[in-house]
C-alpha cells in the first residue's frame, strides 16, 4: 500500500530532477519545456489533428484513394500545413535525427489506432521504403521509426523487406504531380522473403499526392493480389 503511494511521488521526484539536469526545448519556439512530446503545450495546441478517429463517414485521405485504388482502412494523425509546427515535427524526424520523436508520435497514432479498430486485423507494419544509400546517410528510416512506436500500442510485427526502393530518387518536393509519379514508377520491388500475409499497412510520413503510395500498392497487388492494403501516415497535406 504504501509503496503504490510512494511509487508516483518518487516517479514525479524523479522527473523533475532529470529536467533541471537536462532541461529539454520546445522543438517548435525554443522554450524551456518539460513536455514528453518535445513540443511544448502552447505549440501542441497549435498542431492541426486530423481526428479523423472520431469520423463516421470517410475521411479527405479516405476519398484521396477513390477512383485510384481499393483502401482497406487509412489514418492520419495530423494536416500538414507549411510554417506551422507539425512542419517543424516533420523536419526533425527526417533531417534531425530525432527518432525519439517519430517512436512518441507512432505511439500516439497507434493510441488512435486502437480507438478506430480496423487496424486489429493488419497482420504487418510495412514502412514505406528509403533507398539504402538514403538510409546510410541520414542512419534510419522515419516510417519504420513510427512503426516502432505503432507497434508499442498495436503489437503488429514491422517488416522492412516486404518492399524495397531500387533506385535513389531525388527530393520529390519541388517537382510537379507527373513528374514525381514518373520518378517512383519502377522503383518499389517486393523483397524475396516467403509471408502468408491477409492484410497490412503501409506506413508513410507524410502524404501529399499519394504517388509513392500508388506505386507501393500496385507492386503489392500484381504480385499479391488478394491482399487487403491500409494506410497510415503521421501527416497528410490536404490540398
Ligand atoms: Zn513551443
């Protein structure tokens, strides 16, 4: 009894002590912040989330796939917008190698995830794959890292050899639509390794066309062409 009492009181002791120690900075306005998520709770309450858990009806990123392909079930934890704080969020777990952040960010996608309950039956987390040349540099790929934080709340395996990048394409930003839909086109093989999955997810971090994601789900379904395909990303841009 009386350690359950003590237990918080030394947890919270002990908190505090790690923050004077090492105080950590608002990933977004620089202030002191003691904040899990690195962001403190002013800028928090300026990152636009989707709740597209709380949606009825179909999502923006739901109807984004209409006419294109059959989605099982997609998720975005937030709406990308540029200058705004989930910009800055994108930036660090890209280029900033914060990998802490992207795993604290999957485990809140994965809390919603739960909430929604068509993602039970994923049988595989995929992250959308980074050219090994790309990975060797920056040292990690963010959507395995969301996955790994997913997959805290969910259980699902990660599997990064299901597809794989085959050639180096450059930044996509700046390039118009067609452009960027030509440069993935014949670039996303399937790996070699045998798997008997029903259903998996795609996992991206950002989703502005959904022309990598095209190319992911057409490589997937002429080679598995049963298999039920979901979406999740941490932000999608909408247009
Ligand atoms: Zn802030």
């Amino acid at each position: 009894m009386r350690k359950s009492i003590l237990l918080p009181l030394f947890n919270s002791v002990k908190t505090s002590i790690f923050h004077l120690l090492f105080p950590t900075y608002c990933l977004n306005c620089s202030k002191e912040t003691n904040e899990e998520l690195g962001i403190c709770s002013i800028c928090q309450n300026e990152l636009h989330f989707t709740r597209f858990e709380t949606y009825n009806g179909s999502t923006p990123l739901d109807q984004l796939f209409w006419g294109r392909h059959l989605v099982n079930s997609t998720y975005s934890l937030l709406y990308f917008e540029k200058n705004r704080p989930g910009q800055h969020l994108i930036h660090q777990i890209k280029y900033k190698n914060n990998q802490p952040l992207a795993q604290h960010l999957g485990s809140e996608i994965g809390k919603k995830l739960k909430e929604i309950g068509s993602f039970n039956t994923v049988d595989a987390l995929i992250p959308i794959p980074i050219h090994s040349k790309k990975r060797f540099i920056r040292g990690y790929n963010q959507s395995t890292e969301l996955c790994k934080g997913i997959t805290v709340e969910l259980n699902t395996p990660i599997d990064e050899e299901l597809l794989i990048k085959t050639k180096n394409t450059k930044s996509q930003t700046k390039n118009s639509k067609e452009k960027r839909f030509q440069n993935v086109s014949n670039s996303i093989k399937i790996g070699k390794r045998e798997h008997s999955y029903k259903h998996i997810a795609l996992v991206d971090d950002v989703i502005t066309t959904g022309a990598t994601l095209d190319t992911c789900i057409e490589v997937l379904k002429e080679k598995f062409p049963d298999i039920q395909i979901s979406i999740i990303s941490l932000a999608y841009t909408k247009n």
